[in-house]
C-alpha cells in the first residue's frame, strides 16, 4: 500500500532544488549506463545522487515526478534560449533562428536520456504522458510566437495556418527521436538543426523573410 505520509510530504514548491538536481543528474546517469525507466529503482536512484531512500520521498513522490522536474529544467533552458535568440531588438530573422534552433538541438540532445525515456514510457504511464503533453505545449506556444512576431513585422508567410506551430513542434521532436542516437557528432547534431531551421522557417516566414 502506498504511504499517505510519503505522499503528503513530497511536494515540488517546497523542495530544494539542489537536491532535485541531484536526484535528476542520478536518474540521467543511470539511463545513459543502459538502464530503462522501469527498472531503475528508488533505492538506486538515492544511491546515485549520494542521500538516503528516506530522503528521495521528503523531495519526490515517485519516478514520474522525478521525470517531470527533469523536463521542466530542460524547458526553462529552451526558455532562456529563445529569450537570448530571438527577442533581440532590431535583430529578428533565419540567422537567429538558425542559432536557436542550433542550441535547442544540443539542449535536447544533453538531456537525451531523460527525453527518449518520455517518450518510451508516456504510452503506457499516464503521469509522463501528461509530462509529455506539457512538454510539446511548450514547445508549441514558442513556435507560435515566432510566428506571431513575424506576422506583426508583416513577415509572416501568407500560407500560414493554425495548427502549423503543434506541426512543427512535432516536427523538431521526432526528427531529435529518430535522426539522432548516442553516437551522433556535433557536425552531425549541427547539420539536423540546420534541416530543422530551413523546414521550420520556410513554413513560418514569408520569402526573403
């Protein structure tokens, strides 16, 4: 039976982050040495970020709250990402974008581990399908506020529809999923983002936009 108490204590306001952090260094470690989502345990988890079981539930209800934190770090750096690219003033266009959509790829791919175990386990545990579902309207809301920029400096493309963003936010995360894997290069991480800017931004922006 589940503790009530485990439950009750566990709470993500109140954490300290640096033991948060610790807990999801631990959990990407332990995938990126072949371990899978199901299999990797509690015990396991506290004993590679260096604290008691005990102390993994005064942080974290379960795994699925440990995957959900690991996303909401990987969102706040796209976040900030974006923020350094593309809301420079006077300077908005495929050049920036072009960087941007370079440095989401290498943050996508720094936290690979924790993302391709999302992806595994959101079809069959409705608490990392949720986190999931989060992750990709995130995803979706910065899309659509690049193209809501370019609509506002009349850039936009003409054939621009809704839907288009959640489109290509599908676009960037199954091409990362499928195109990339453990031994991939940075020429090669490189050369994805660069297909990525020319997709994307051929379909937001209007022709010499």
């Amino acid at each position: 039976m589940a503790s009530i108490t485990r439950r009750n204590r566990a709470t993500t306001d109140t954490s300290p982050p640096a033991a948060m952090d610790r807990l999801v260094e631990a959990f990407e470690r332990l995938l990126a040495r072949g371990e899978s989502f199901t299999t990797i345990s509690v015990e396991e988890l506290a004993r590679e970020a260096g604290m008691a079981r005990a102390t993994f539930y005064l942080h974290c209800r379960n795994k699925g709250q440990l995957v959900s934190h690991a996303m909401q770090a990987v969102q706040l750096q796209l976040k900030t990402a974006a923020r350094a690219r593309l809301k420079k003033s006077g300077s908005y266009g495929r050049t920036e974008f072009q960087a941007f959509m370079r440095e989401v790829v290498e943050i996508l791919f720094q936290h690979r581990h924790a993302i391709w175990a999302m992806n595994e386990v959101s079809a069959y545990d409705p608490q990392v399908q949720a986190v999931f579902a989060e992750f990709m309207d995130q995803r979706t809301r910065e899309i659509q506020r690049t193209l809501d920029q370019l609509a506002k400096e009349g850039a936009a493309h003409p054939a621009a529809q809704a839907g288009l963003a959640r489109m290509l936010a599908w676009t960037i995360e199954r091409s990362f999923c499928k195109m990339l894997n453990e031994q991939s290069t940075p020429k090669e991480r490189e050369a994805l983002a660069d297909m990525l800017t020319h997709t994307i931004w051929s379909a937001l922006a209007s022709v010499g936009g």
